[in-house]
C-alpha cells in the first residue's frame, strides 16, 4: 500500500517536473515578471497552461484529499525547480498554506464560497496577519497583535494596519486575523474590499509572489459572523494548523529552487576554463559543489522528517522549527555558492542563479526568523528540563 502512495507522488512529481523545466522555465525573462511579482496576467496564463498540462494544484486530488506531506515534499520540489513553478502549479506561498487550513477548519458554506476558488487556481489569496514593527504590532511574536474585532449584533467590525501581506494586491480572497475579547480571530472576506486599502507595496529583496508584499489599513471592516474561521478566540490555535505545514512547504520549494541553481553552477563549472583547466578542476570550485550535495541532501532528510511528523497527526511546532533553521540555513550557503563559483554571471540575471538568492536571503526571514526559532526551541529545551525530576 505504502509503496503505491509513494508511486502516485512520483508520477505526479514526475509531470509536474516536465513541466515546470519545458513550459514555465522559459517564462523567467518575461518582462511580466516585475519588481512586485510577476503580473497577474502573467499568472493566469502560466495557470491555463498548468491547467492544459493536468498539473493545476496537483498536491489537492480531484476527490479534494490533500496528498501526505511527505508526498506533498516529493511534488512541491519539482513547482520549485523555477521561482514561477509554484505561481503556475498553485503550490506557492500564501495561497497553498491558506487552502491547507481553510480545508481543515472552514465551515461546510466558507469551503465551497472561498476555498473552491483557490483550489480551482481561478483566485490567489492573502493571509493578513503581520503588523508594522515599528507600530508595536504582531510579527513574529503574534501575541502583539493590533488589530481589533469588536462583535456589533450579528456583525464583527474589524480595524488595524497590517504589513508584509503577500499577494495582496490581486488577491480575491482575504484571511484576516484581528483580537476579540476573547482572544484572536479569523475571518474570511471577499477581495477587493473598500475597507481594506493598500498603502504601499513595499520593495523587497525578493520578487517571486503575484503582488509583492503591501501595507494595507483595515477601516471599519464589517463582516457578517458566519464570515468567522471556527470559533471566536482560537486563532492562534489555528494559526498553528496553518504555520508548521507551511513553513515547511517553503522548505520544500526552495530546495527544488536550490537544486536548480546548484544544475547551472555545475554546468559552468565543468564548461569554463581558467588557468589551464575546467574550473571544476580548481579544488576550490569543486570542494564548494561537493558541499552543496551535501547541504542538499541534508536539506532533503530534514524536510522528509519532519513531513513524516506532520503525517502522524502532530502539530509539529518544534519540529517545523528545526526543519525551518536547518534547511533556510543550508540553502542560503547553497545559493551562496552558486553565486560564487559563477562568478559575474553569479550575480547577473543572465540565469535564474540571481533571483534564488535573493529569494533564499529573504525566506531566512519569513515564516519566522532563524534566531526566533532557535529563542523557540531553547523555551521548549528549558521547559523539557524544568519537567523532569532532578
């Protein structure tokens, strides 16, 4: 049985690989692609063909049951062999973490108004929970959260600010996170809304996501309950369910991004010369590739782990936190590397080498810092001793 799951992966993996590499690769120099993401007509059409190729949301099957995760790791890879795999395949960050939770927790009505679409690719989605730092408001620690809900009859009336939206803009279905009296809350809401106005979309060292990452106002944003994701006052609960899959789906992208990047690496290095022989030749160059098998491989165990976690039915915080550490970490030095042992081209966009990195330096930060994982982890470390009798 175990082996005809895992067969199914593989040749869901397999197609989605032949596709991403031959259809949506060649898109990376589109002019669509844009300092903000790249354009939503570019998205839909990357999208139609997907669609065309059967590999539309291919980690959601047509019954609506969600692949394992450690399936979903073997799939996610392949829609990250190129940044717009997963804007095409819909495996990307925020709509696939949103689709994971809406199916876990939304109501019979919110599935079929709101996550039908998603999974259908024929809407993107925004999660909107960060706040701007320098406001006090909720980062990595949500607990500072802002914005409000307040209950007006049959009504909650939401207002805050919030920052690092991804998607934002385009986005055709909102999950908006806001503090009650008894505790965080969850709402879904129609997009383009006029009470939810974008300030700015903020420049970023990254450019993979439609839309880029907005500042937005939420002013006065009435919403019927039934809107309400589960029960007042456990969204943080909730946003658990969402956080250890996606986090970890992130890992699961960026590595197929990786190997990418560590191809062309290789293939520069075996085809230029320098000082009388390939640069693979040079110790220097080929010490840095051998590392990054290791860094891959290593990065490939990590994920697999902690998806077989995730499968047992664990939230899997800590887990997740370990996986996130270790594989940002690895893949940075890989995409490092590619940059160095290319050189100038390393640092052009005459490959998609470029573009990794930049993308790599700014997943150390989202869905949790490194720093604020391993702060995390010490907690758990200190509680699991002060637990035991000394």
């Amino acid at each position: 049985m175990a082996q005809a799951v895992a067969g199914r992966a593989e040749a869901i993996a397999a197609k989605v690989e032949e596709f991403v590499r031959n259809v949506v690769a060649p898109y990376e120099r589109d002019p669509r692609c844009t300092a903000h993401g790249p354009t939503e007509e570019l998205v839909l059409e990357l999208r139609e063909k997907a669609r065309a190729a059967g590999v539309m949301t291919p980690h959601i099957l047509t019954d609506g049951s969600h692949l394992t995760q450690r399936e979903t790791a073997l799939v996610l890879r392949k829609t990250g062999l190129s940044p717009l795999g997963p804007v095409a395949c819909n495996t990307g960050a925020p709509d696939e973490g949103n689709m994971y939770l809406l199916g876990k927790i939304g109501s019979p009505e919110i599935k079929e108004r709101f996550l039908n679409q998603l999974v259908s690719g024929a809407s993107r989605s925004a999660f909107f929970m960060t706040e701007p730092a320098l406001e006090g408001g909720a980062g990595s620690d949500p607990s500072m959260m802002k914005t409000t809900c307040v209950k007006d009859g049959n009504h909650w009336v939401i207002n805050g600010r919030k920052a690092f939206i991804t998607g934002a803009e385009g986005a055709k279905v909102g999950i908006v996170m806001a503090k009650g009296e008894d505790g965080a809350c969850m709402f879904l809401v129609d997009l383009p809304h006029p009470a939810i106005r974008t300030e700015r979309v903020l420049d970023t060292i990254d450019n993979s996501m439609p839309g880029g990452h907005a500042v937005v106002v939420i002013d006065n944003l009435r919403l019927p309950a039934d809107q309400m994701l589960g029960e007042s006052g456990e969204g943080f609960k909730y946003a658990q369910i969402r956080l250890s899959p996606a986090r970890l789906s992130h890992c699961m992208r960026w590595l197929g991004g990786c190997t990418r990047a560590n191809e062309i690496a290789t293939d520069y290095a075996n085809r230029r010369h320098a000082f009388g022989k390939p640069l693979i030749d040079h110790e220097g160059v080929g010490f840095m590739l051998a590392e990054n098998l290791i860094d891959l491989k290593q990065a490939e165990l990590m994920i697999d782990w902690c998806a077989d976690v995730l499968d047992t039915g664990s939230l899997g915080t800590a887990e997740s936190s370990m996986a996130k550490v270790a594989v940002s970490e690895a893949l940075m030095r890989i995409a490092d590397r590619c940059v160095q042992v290319m050189g100038g081209m390393g640092v052009s966009g005459d490959t998609i080498v470029e573009q990794i990195f930049r993308e790599i330096r700014a997943f150390r930060i989202y869905d949790g810092p490194t720093e604020v994982h391993k702060w995390s982890l010490a907690k758990k470390i200190k509680r699991d001793w002060a637990g035991k009798s000394h």
